[in-house]
C-alpha cells in the first residue's frame, strides 16, 4: 500500500515506512522528531522543475508530464520504492500544502 502524508501531519503507526520525497528538508522540522525512515532527495523533481511550477494549480498538468519524464531518468530510484512498497505500507512524506497537487501525488500514481 502506498501513502502520501505531509511532513507536518502527526506520525502515525499506520504510515508504515515513511519515506520523504522531497528535495529540501520541511521547513520548521526536526530530523529527530520527524520519524522519517528514509530521505530520497534525488526523487524529487529538479531544482529547476520545482522553482518553474512554484506549487502554481495552474501549472500541476505540465508539472506532472515534466517530472514523470525526468523520473523516468531515474529507474532504479522508482523501482526501490516499488520494492519498498511491495514489503508492506509506504508512506511518501511532502512538506506541500496541496496534496493534490504535491510531487508525491505523481511519484503515487507511478508506483501503482
């Protein structure tokens, strides 16, 4: 089972392997208190990707076509986390406030 969860909502027993995804730890965060099992900061889109879509509704389409295809420059990265999901549930974690339109929403949709 595969989760998507923001930074900032409490931890739960549930969220199983919590795994960031972004490329820049949560603002306002304790790496010690965070309970983050793993930081995959190369999944996240490219600094560039991230600073054109600025977390812009408008934009979550090309947004989506952009970072699938630069995901899709990172297989090996995309099968780890189907590996890890397919041990039992994952939780990807995102420090955006629109889980709708989060980098973890299209890395979900991968995975499934």
């Amino acid at each position: 089972m595969i989760k998507i969860k923001r930074a900032y909502d409490p931890f739960s027993p549930d969220d199983g392997r919590r795994i960031l995804v972004d490329g820049l730890w949560p603002r306002g965060i304790k790496k010690a208190g965070a309970h983050i099992d793993e930081w995959m900061k190369d999944i996240a889109p490219s600094a560039e990707l991230r600073k054109w879509y600025a977390h812009d509704p408008a934009k979550w389409e090309e947004f989506r076509k952009k970072y699938k295809s630069e995901l899709k420059t990172k297989p090996e990265l995309v099968k780890k986390l189907k590996s890890e999901a397919a041990k039992g549930t994952v939780t990807l974690v995102f420090a955006a406030r629109d889980a709708e339109h989060a980098n973890a929403a299209v890395l979900k949709e991968i995975l499934k």
